[in-house]
C-alpha cells in the first residue's frame, strides 16, 4: 500500500479566513474518495494549534497500489481542485509518498 501525505501551508494571513479555506480543503479533498477504487482512505486533519509555526492541516491517504496513485492524481476533479488551491488558497506544499506494510492475518 502506498501512503501519500501532504502538509499545506495557506497563503492569507487572515485567521478567519484561513479557517474557511482550510474546512474548504477538507471537504473538496475528502469528496475525492471515490475517485478510484483503488483508494483505501483519505483524510485531512488540523493541527491542534499548540505550537507556533506548525503546518494548519494535512491530508492522509492510503492507495492500494501506485497505480491508484497515479490515477487519482491526474483525475479531473483532483486536478480541479489542485487548480482552486493554487489560485491563492496555498502559499506551500510538502509531500511525502511511502510503502505501508500492511499485515493480513
């Protein structure tokens, strides 16, 4: 299983806004799930906010193999959701994508 994770930095300095873009990317990338079946999960959480400087919010998803990766990252609503982000809504992205031992008993 493939695990990609992405932590995202928002571009306004508004804090309310920044709270409403953030719940925004939750719900455009959560809606994603169905995009493939090769999708296991896909979340995103928020930092708790205790420490100054960390990253606002991160998606978590598992892929059944790079395949569903890589169909999930050029499907047209992933790929119009990138577009929304990258108009202004995020200033920064981080992206780590890694092999998960998955134990079947």
């Amino acid at each position: 299983m493939i695990r990609h994770v992405v932590a995202l930095r928002l571009a306004s300095d508004d804090v309310a806004l920044c709270a409403q873009q953030a719940l925004e990317i939750k719900e455009r990338l959560e809606a994603l799930l169905d995009v493939d079946p090769g999708i296991v999960a896909l979340d995103v959480h928020f930092d708790l906010g205790l420490v100054e400087g960390h990253w606002p919010l991160i998606l978590v998803s598992d892929f059944a193999s790079l395949d569903a990766l890589e169909a999930y990252q050029s499907h047209p609503r992933h790929r119009d959701v990138l577009a929304w982000m990258n108009s202004g809504v995020v200033s920064q992205r981080a992206v780590v994508d890694f092999d998960v031992d998955v134990d079947v008993d």
